[in-house]
C-alpha cells in the first residue's frame, strides 16, 4: 500500500502503483476533470505517474493560477508540432512557457512571414481538438542521439549531448509527435483549451550566444478561458497607448539616437522630470538620515577585481587602457566607491550604522537587441544607498529601510506592492552561519512589520540575501524596482573595518538600497502607469499662462512672473493665432479634453 498525505494535514492509503489522476478521482470526479498535473513533495509531475509512499501531493486543477505555466508549455509544443506539420524541414530547438506566454525558437532556411502565423495558428486548433494525449517515456541516449540524427534534428542531439549523465532523458509524445522535454504536461492536447494566440516573430541566436546561428522564434500567449485571453490582449492595448516611448516624444521629454545606443538624450522638459524624482528622493534620504556622495565613475580595473566584479560581472563592464597602460573600468555599480568613503578615515561602532546614498551613473553593456527606451538601457541613474552596520543592527535597518520603501511607492501613487524575499544561493561566498545571521535577520525585520511577502528560494545575491520590491501599475502589469540586500562578502574584500567596544577590527556588513531602482527606468514605468498624464506635482510643466488678445499680455507676464516666483513651472503663450496649443497631445486627449500634463 501506498500512504500519501494532502495540504490539510489529511492522509489515505492507495495500492501500490496509484497514479495523481487517480487519486485525484478517489477525491471528486469533478476534481479529476479540473486536474491539471500533481504536485509531489513541491515537484509539478504528470497526473498519469506513479505517486511514491510517504509523499504530499497536491492536485492543481486548471483554473489554479499556477497551471498556467503548464497550459503554456504544452501549447508551445501544439505550436512546435503545427510547424513542423506545415514546414517538413524545421528544426524544433528550444520552447518554453514565460511569463503570459510562451516561444519556440525553430531553424529553417526560409523566413517565416506574419501572415505563417494565422496558418500555425489554425493548425494548433486543429491539433488540440484531436485531443492528443500526452505520454511520457524514458530514452536511452544513444537511442535518442540516434533519432533525432537520422531526423536531421542537430540541435536537438546537441541538448542531449550536454545533459548532465545522471539525468534521465525524458520524451514525450503527442500523437505522432514528439520532443525531448522534462515536463510535466497536461493529460492531453484537448485539455489545454483554445484561449491562445500567436502574437509575433523575432530572431534568437542558438543558446542566447551571438557567435551561434540565428534561429526564428515564434511568440504566442495562452491562458485559462477565452475572458482571460481577451483580457490580456486590452492590456496590451492599453500599454501600447501607454507606451513610454511614443508619450516621451509626444511630451517632447527625450530622445535616443544611434550614435549613443542605449543613452537618454534629455529634453529640457524630461530633465525637469528626471530632477523632480532626484530632488523628492534626496529629501526622503536626508529625513532618514542618508548622507549624499558622489564617487568616481572611471576607477582602476584592480577594485573591480578586488570587489568581485570582474569575476562576476565583466562581461557587462566598459574597459579603457589609457597611454601610461592602466587599465580603467566604468562603473557597473556605486558599492565599491561608497566602500572606499566608508574607509576614508577610522570609524568606530560609535559611527554604526553608517548610512551613504548617491545618485551615481553607471554603464553596463546590453546587447542591442535587448534596449528597450528607458526601460532597458545602457548608462543610468541609480538611487543607491548602503548602510554600514553590525549584525545586530541589520534587522533594525532593514525595517526602516522597507518602510522607507513602501511610502515612497504610495506618494507617487502605487499602492500595490509586494515583496519578494530571495535566500542563498548555490554559488556563493561566505560560512553558512554568517548567511544564517543574515536570513534571519531579514525575516524578523518582515515579520515585525506585519507584512506579508513571496519567496524566491536561491534566488539571492552571491554575496547575501535580499528583499525585492515588486509595483504592480494601473493595467496590472508588475515591475520589480527597489532591492535591499545584505552583503556579507564586499566590505571584506575592500578592507573594510570600524573599531568595536572591544577596540578590535571587526568587518561592518553592508546593506545595499535602491527604492527607485534605475531614475530612468523608473521615469519609463511612472509615464506609462499615468498614460502620460503625471501628477501635478511631478510634472514638468505645470501651468501654461495664455492670452486671449495682445491686450491682456502685460498682464499675462505679471501672472507668469508670479508663478514662476512661487515655484511654478510654468510657461508664457502669447500668440494670437486661434487653435494654438503648447503642449503635444494625440489625439484620444483632444478627444477627452485631457493635457499630457498636469494642467493647461
């Protein structure tokens, strides 16, 4: 007999050999025909496996948020299977479900074209009503070496070849049609519904490496029922109107060009904007007791290999070798910088916690493919800050620091926020003890505050743990900004020390903070979440003094002058021309009445 135990505590005995799909029918037929795969012992599998003894399963039905992700990744290989239907030839390579969808990159001599997808996209609907089951099997590797040679499949004999040998390789098959995939997949193609669209094309190199082949990757979405696909597609809608690169120039805020690919050119109005955010948050670190800096941005290459970085992170970094042969780097990050204040002069516990903030500009190499307006750029702004403290002090510091946070993210208006809590990594540095002290510290600072957070397990920093704060916009899209982050690695590294009680050295920790994340990016999210239509407060032009005739223009400067006296920003329009208008609005604006800015 087999024992399995559920969430509730609950447990029932099985034969030998039951399956999830089985037991999901012992429950409920109702709960069998809503299953979507099992959860055992926190391992998604295939209701059609064997559950062991002992274990605690969970049946995801397929209206759980959670099944979405195999909903996708079973409608990626319905999508793979439909190519190679309609285009004998392709090779299949890698497809995975992502967030609100999923892609297959495929390599054939011939491009696809957008007018392919209405084709692929029918051909799926086709394959899912077939309702073709979803079967898993256990290969040998030869064998499949074999196979998928004589298919003329080299890359996918290039992924077997690369898998660890301990690691079963697994196949599943769908009908006639089959690929190598770890699963897990839903009972059958039909389960799977037709609540999905191909979306878009785009080309991807072989394993993300620009030195391999250029693949074609094919974009689509897939969700639940039809309500939640057309929901999604308004997003998108939305965002395209919100789109913060169509508002930047409309706003006339900034602009990019090739000859600085993935730098802001800012206008003067975008720069108004960009200080307003500087200004607002110096405040916010000088009440909480922030000192401001300003480092470096070109430092000798020899900190960047004293702090980790070059280990870690060169292959982001900009380098020049100057005419007497020293090697510099431009700054990725502001921490080594704000170390080397922190050890200019001794510091006593006295002295702890010691807190820095800067607004340092910092380059980092993206591949071009990957820049996208001020969300995803090359050279920015961040709102660092680091806090030199003991071990005690961490959890105290940290509750600050979030609620910090928290009210900065409501003054500009999100009030939806979560936090995200990630702990060690495998690859890390530092005694498990000291990452213990860490972890802890920062779950009691959560837990005192009463708030509740999600958990990233492995996800931290190689240095430490971290806190991610993630802001969720006016059409439900989530954004991740602000980070806190104890490193336990870099102040030793950099030689870092304060004189404790005992007149000893002792290594401070370090708690890295950003609440804006990039000013940039941060400026990017603000523009689309108000559609362009920024708080008056924010915005950078706030009041537009305009006559009606020339006869009332002298009196239409005082008013501008007195505006601008109070602290306005405001602009003088003392053309007579009708229709006139000084600021860019498109043309569902006009429609509502509505400035791009905060009035008119």
């Amino acid at each position: 007999m087999v024992t399995v135990e559920f969430p509730d505590g609950a447990s029932r005995e099985y034969p030998d050999g039951v399956t999830g799909l089985e037991i999901a029918k012992s429950i409920s037929g109702k709960l069998a025909k809503k299953a979507a795969v099992i959860r055992v012992d926190g391992e998604d599998r295939d209701l059609s496996r064997e559950v062991e003894d002992g274990a605690t399963v969970e049946i995801i039905t397929r209206d759980d948020e959670r099944a979405l992700f195999h909903i996708r990744h079973d409608v990626a290989h319905v999508m793979a299977e439909a190519v190679q239907e309609l285009f004998p030839g392709t090779q299949v390579t890698i497809g995975p479900p992502i967030d609100d969808g999923f892609y297959y990159d495929f390599a054939r001599d011939e491009p696809f074209h957008l007018e392919d997808l209405a084709a692929i996209e029918s051909k799926m609907r086709e394959i899912i009503s077939r309702n073709e089951p979803f079967t898993r099997e256990v290969w040998d590797r030869e064998r499949a070496i074999e196979f998928f040679q004589e298919r003329g499949e080299t890359y996918k004999v290039e992924l077997i070849r690369d898998l660890p040998d301990d690691e079963p390789l697994t196949i599943y098959r769908q009908g006639e049609w089959l690929d190598l995939c770890r699963g897990p997949h839903l009972l059958s193609t039909g389960k799977d519904g037709q609540a999905f669209k191909l979306m878009k094309l785009a080309g991807a190199y072989w394993r993300g490496d620009s030195n391999n082949a250029m693949l074609q990757r094919i974009y689509g979405t897939a969700w639940a029922d039809e309500k939640q696909l057309k929901a999604y597609l308004r997003r998108l809608e939305e965002a395209e109107k919100r789109d913060h690169r169509r508002l930047g120039k409309e706003m006339d805020l900034f602009h990019f060009q090739d000859e600085a690919p993935g730098a802001v050119f800012w206008h003067p109005r975008g720069w108004q904007l960009f200080q307003s955010l500087v200004s607002y948050t110096r405040d916010r670190n000088t009440e909480a007791g922030y000192q401001e800096v300003n480092t470096p941005e070109l430092m000798d290459q020899s900190l960047w290999q004293a702090s980790g970085h070059w280990e870690h992170f060169h292959e982001n970094m900009y380098f020049s070798k100057t005419p007497d042969e020293r090697s510099y780097a431009v700054k990725p990050m502001n921490c080594p910088g704000q170390i080397q204040v922190f050890n200019n002069g001794l510091k006593s516990y006295r002295d702890l916690p010691f807190r820095l903030s800067e607004f340092g500009k910092v380059h980092r190499y993206e591949v071009h493919g990957a820049l996208h307006g001020l969300m995803r750029v090359r050279a920015f702004t961040q709102d660092d800050a680091h806090v030199f403290c003991t071990a005690e002090q961490i959890t105290d510091e940290v509750v600050n620091i979030t609620r910090l946070i928290l009210k900065i993210y409501k003054d500009f208006g999100f009030e939806d926020t979560a936090i995200k809590f990630s702990d060690r990594p495998e690859n890390r540095v530092g005694d498990d003890s000291v990452w213990d002290v860490a972890e802890e510290a920062l779950r009691q600072a959560l837990a005192s505050m009463e708030v509740e957070y999600g958990y990233n397990p492995g996800e931290g920093a190689f240095y430490g743990p971290k806190l991610e704060f993630v802001l969720r916009d006016a059409i439900g899209r989530d954004w991740q900004c602000g980070t806190v982050q104890v490193d336990l690695s870099m102040p030793a590294r950099l030689v870092a020390y304060y004189i404790g009680e005992d007149s000893q050295r002792h290594v401070p920790v370090m708690i890295h903070r950003a609440m804006l994340g990039s000013l940039e990016r941060f400026t990017g999210i603000l523009l689309e979440h108000y559609a362009g239509r920024l708080p008056l407060w924010l915005a950078p032009l706030q009041v537009v003094v305009a006559s009606i005739t020339s006869a009332a223009a002298d009196y239409a400067r005082e008013v501008h002058q007195v505006l601008v006296a109070s602290g306005l920003r405001a602009e003088l329009d003392l053309r007579s021309e009708r229709g006139r208008g000084t600021l860019r609005v498109d043309s569902a604006h006009r429609r509502q009445g509505k400035p791009l800015y905060g009035s008119e």
